[in-house]
C-alpha cells in the first residue's frame, strides 16, 4: 500500500510517499510498524493525539482497519481561515 506523508510529518519523515507491505489490520499497527523502523518515524508518530490520518482518502481513526487499503495518508491537523 502506499503511505502519504504531508506537512511537518513529511518533513520529520524525509519522504513525500512510500509504498510498504505490511500485516498491519489497523492504522495503529502500522504506526507501531513504521515506528520500529528508524529514529525519524518515531520522532514523527510520537504524539499521535497531533495526527490526522485517511485511508483509501477518507478521514477515519487510528483504530480503523487497512485491510484492503490502497493508501494511508498522515497529515496535522488543518485550520480554514
């Protein structure tokens, strides 16, 4: 699946977008995978309560499932203005 990164996370992470295999059933599980890979993804996925996250381009929540997705995408949280 490819996994998007926007914003600060991009930044922190060094990479627009990735494409990963993973077991993962959840957006956590593969948080906790993308995490135990390097001292970047840590640092970018420390304080999840600071993260927004889609799958398949549709906001949902970290405890959601990804089996089947196509994509995640992590990003801050937006203001309008």
């Amino acid at each position: 699946m490819d996994v998007l990164y926007f914003a600060w996370v991009r930044e922190r992470i060094g990479l627009p977008k990735e494409t990963v295999t993973t077991d993962a059933e959840t957006v956590s599980d593969l948080v906790a995978e993308l995490r135990a890979r390097e001292d970047r993804y840590d640092l970018a996925f420390s304080d999840l309560s600071a993260l927004r996250v889609a799958v398949d381009q549709e906001l949902t929540d970290f405890d959601a499932s990804i089996k089947g997705a196509r994509e995640v995408a992590f990003f801050p949280p937006m203001t309008g203005g």
